[in-house]
C-alpha cells in the first residue's frame, strides 16, 4: 500500500532528523553551566541583538533561494538541469554574500550604533557578518542533500559541525577568556571551514554552469517569501517586545521559558524533523499516481503524531518545570499547553502552504503570512495588556489557528485535497478531555501522579491504534516501529 510506503519512507528520515536536533540540544544544554560562569547577562544581550540582526538581514538576502531550489529540483525530470538549478543558486549566493561581508565591513559602525547605539561593537559586527554570510551559502547544499534523501550524511555534518564549535567556544572562552568575541570568532571559523568544505563537494557534483533563465525563475518564486519570513519574524517576536512593554522583566523571563517548552515539543522534536524530509519529498509524492489521497493521508498521521506530542507535554508541563527550573518558574507551566498547541496548528499551516508551494503560488503564500502578522498584531495588542503572558500565549494559539485555517481555504480552492479534518478534530477534543482530567491528577510529592499520567497517554495511544485509524493501522506502526530501531541501530553502530 502506498501511504504505508510513505509513512515508513518519511518515518525513517524524520527520525534521523530528530534524532540529530535532540544530540544537538543536549549537548548545547550541557554547556549551559559553561557559557554562564564566562559570559555576564550584557554579554548575553549582546550576542543576542547580533543574532537579531542577522535575523532580519537574512529575510531580504536569502531571498528564498532554499524554498526555490527545493521546488525546481523536482520541476525539471533532466539531470543537467537539475545540476544547473544547484550551480546557479551557488553562484548567485556566493555573489550576494560576497557584498553582504563588504557591506558589514565597510558600514560596521552604522550597524553597531543601530543595534547597540554605540559604535564600539563594530569588530563584533564584523565577525557576524562573516559567520552570517556563510551559514547562508549551506542552505543550497544542504537543500540538494536533503532531496537526495541522505539524512544520515547531513545528520553527521551538522553534528560534526556542531561538536567544533562548541569545542572552539571553550578553547577561546574557557581558556582564552577572549569573552563575546571568542564566541564570534568560533562561529566564524566554524561557518567558513564547513562551507567551504560543502560548496567543494556540491561544486564536484554538478560543476559550475549558471542558467540565467532557471535563477530568473527561481528569483521570482522565492522572492515574495521575503514577505512570508517578515511576517513570521513578527509572529514570534512581537509577543515579547510587547509583554516587555506591560510587564516587569521577571514576567517576560517566564513567559519565555514557557514558550519554550510549548515550542521545542512539538516545532523542534516533531515539525521541523518531518519538514526537513517533507520540504522535498511533497514535490515528488504529489505527481505520483494516487499522490493526492497520500499527501492527505499523510496529513492524517502527521496530525496524530502532533497531537501525541501535546498531549504528552501537555500532561507532564507540571512535573517538566519542576524538574528543569527553579520554583520562582514553576508559574510558566501553565502556558505550555496553550502554545504547544499553538505550534501544532502552526504545523497544520504549513503542510497546507506545501500545495502553495507546489503550484508556484508563492504571492499567495506571502500575502497570508502578512495577514497573519496583521491578525497576530491585533491580538497582541488586546490580550497582552489585559492578561499579560496568558494573553500572549492565547494570542498565538489564535493566530496560528486562523492561519491554518486560511492556508487551507486557499490551498483547497488550488487543489483539493481530502485531509481527514473530522477525524483529526474528534482526535483534538479527546486529547483535551485527557489533558483537563491530567490536572485534576496531582498529589503532590507522590509517584503515583506519574503513573495516572502515564496512563492517559497510554490510553491515547490505545484508542489511536484501536477506534481512530483504519483498518491498515497495526501494519502502519509495525512499519514505523522496524523503520525507527533500524535507523537508531545504525546511528548507535
């Protein structure tokens, strides 16, 4: 059966993926202690202006090449031309990030005085833009690896990548006190050798050619994302700026580590794990026979592996607080659910955009993200005032809901598929109704909260595998089951 197939083929590299984004995570956490004791919160202020800066500098520069490069590959059935959508996308961006590190070295004190109102951050600015310029060019490579399906190949990249610059941040911190500027220096060297190293093996593969007619193209369709990239950078940093502007920092501070938590559980270990197979994969699965009723089926057990994840989160916010934060935090667990579920509907959006994708309809997508970002801005501005950070977390549960919803108004008038929407909405309420009796389930100091716990997820689960899903269900997680320990079998080997 073909959604079998697929769920095990997705199954398979999404689990890589993740695999990879929780190693990574964990051993950033393990540094925690380090960067605190050699780096003051200024520092930390610092660096994170410069990554906000980069942040917004890399929406108008990357001019959605990687989105572009991901759709024309599979629009062109000629291998030449497919070598020719990577080298002309090389090209362009080497160009562009050549005047983009001019740019920051030459106007490093206008950027400096912008971000800090001071021109003495102007060497710092300088690095950024060196370390920035470069992690720009990966995106091709790794876009063209990605659809090549070698999870294992980019997982051991990254992970190499990662495992240097961390060792270059205590060489140059710990035992070189060189502070912020030793961090830059490490994301400097680290982007450089690394980019260099895949833009030499991607150069072997498809050789220089520049197709002016193939980058017009991808130009065009990328180039409205700008707007879609704006509007999300608004989505996730608005909330903040304006809690900051209602509330005492100690409430922003918890806030943002409840948004956090609600995020990486469901954005970190689910959606960007599946999209960084899928963002390629749905160009292909789509044109095959019977491609409609996959991608929707698809959609179908996405959907409930979402929701396992809230469900999960959304149990155990309490005990996870607990466990990982001071009790002055423990306030920021009741936020969890809601932005957890939040980035669920997020999720929905996308895999909606993916027909808008599909078709080339680019503006489209563009011009929902910027209603979206009109939507999310209305909200901010009525519920923070009000309820502070509960209001900006129902605030983004409503913004992303609305553009789920929208996304998939517009991609069903584009092309209309069958996304099983009643079924995963009884699914949604009856994950509710175990999430409302979960905090109903705590005596305080005792194991046995736990286990009550653990058995409504159990019994989430049972009834997923039982009344939820079709009659092809025990042979879909039997598929998934074999995918995922032979994956991490060969990992651990």
């Amino acid at each position: 059966m073909l959604i079998l197939s697929e769920v095990k083929h997705l199954f398979k590299h999404t689990a890589i993926y993740g695999f990879s984004n929780v190693l990574g995570k964990a051993i950033g956490f393990l540094m925690i202690p380090v960067y605190t004791r050699y780096l003051s919160p200024a520092n930390y202020g610092v660096l994170e202006l410069l990554e906000l800066g980069m942040s917004v500098i890399s929406i108008v520069v990357g001019i959605g090449l990687a989105n572009a490069v991901a759709r024309f590959l599979f629009l062109y059935d000629n291998e030449i031309k497919k070598k020719e959508v990577i080298s002309s996308s090389l090209i362009s961006l080497s160009v562009i990030s050549l005047i983009v590190i001019w740019i920051g070295w030459t106007y490093s004190g206008f950027f400096s005085s912008l971000l800090f109102s001071d021109s003495q951050y102007a060497f710092f600015v300088k690095l950024s833009f060196i370390g920035f310029a470069f992690n720009s060019l990966l995106e091709v490579p790794l876009v063209y690896l990605r659809a090549q399906e070698r999870s294992l190949f980019v997982v051991i990249f990254s992970l190499i990548r990662l495992i240097s610059q961390l060792f270059l941040n205590i060489l140059f911190l710990v035992y070189m006190k060189l502070g912020v500027v030793g961090i830059l220096y490490s994301t400097a060297i680290t982007s450089v050798a690394f980019t260099i190293y895949l833009l030499f093996w991607a150069i072997r593969q498809t050789g220089l050619r520049f197709n002016r007619e193939i980058q017009w193209d991808m130009i065009k369709f990328g180039s409205p994302l700008i707007f879609y990239q704006a509007s999300f950078f608004v989505i996730h940093f608005g909330d903040r700026f304006i809690l900051r502007h209602v509330a005492d920092l100690s409430e922003v501070g918890i806030y943002s580590l409840g948004y956090k938590f609600g995020m990486l559980s469901i954005a970190f270990l689910i959606h960007q794990p599946f999209w960084m197979i899928w963002g390629v994969r749905q160009y292909k699965l789509i044109e095959e026979p019977n491609g409609e009723k996959t991608y929707g089926d698809t959609f179908l057990v996405f959907a409930i592996v979402l929701l396992c994840s809230w469900l999960a989160i959304s149990l155990f916010s309490q005990e996870i607080v607990t466990f990982v934060a001071e009790k002055r935090y423990l306030a920021c667990y009741r936020i969890i659910p809601i932005v957890a579920l939040g980035y669920v509907f997020r999720a929905y959006a996308d895999f909606f955009a993916g027909i808008l994708l599909i078709e080339k309809k680019t503006v489209y997508l563009s011009l929902l993200a910027l209603l979206g970002a009109f939507y999310c801005l209305v909200n901010y501005l009525i519920l923070i005032p009000r309820w502070h950070g509960m209001g900006a977390a129902i605030a983004t549960l409503s913004t992303f809901s609305f553009m789920a919803l929208i996304n998939l108004v517009i991609s069903n008038r584009i092309r209309k598929i069958e996304y099983h929407l009643k079924k995963i909405g009884v699914i949604t309420i009856y994950a509710g109704i175990l999430i409302y009796i979960g905090r109903f389930l705590v005596i305080p100091g005792s194991l046995s909260t736990i286990f009550m716990k653990l058995g409504l997820l159990f019994l989430f689960f049972a009834s997923m595998f039982i009344f939820l899903i079709n009659k092809s269900a025990p042979h879909v997680l039997l598929k998934v089951k074999d995918a995922y320990f032979s994956k991490f079998a060969l990992i651990k080997k």
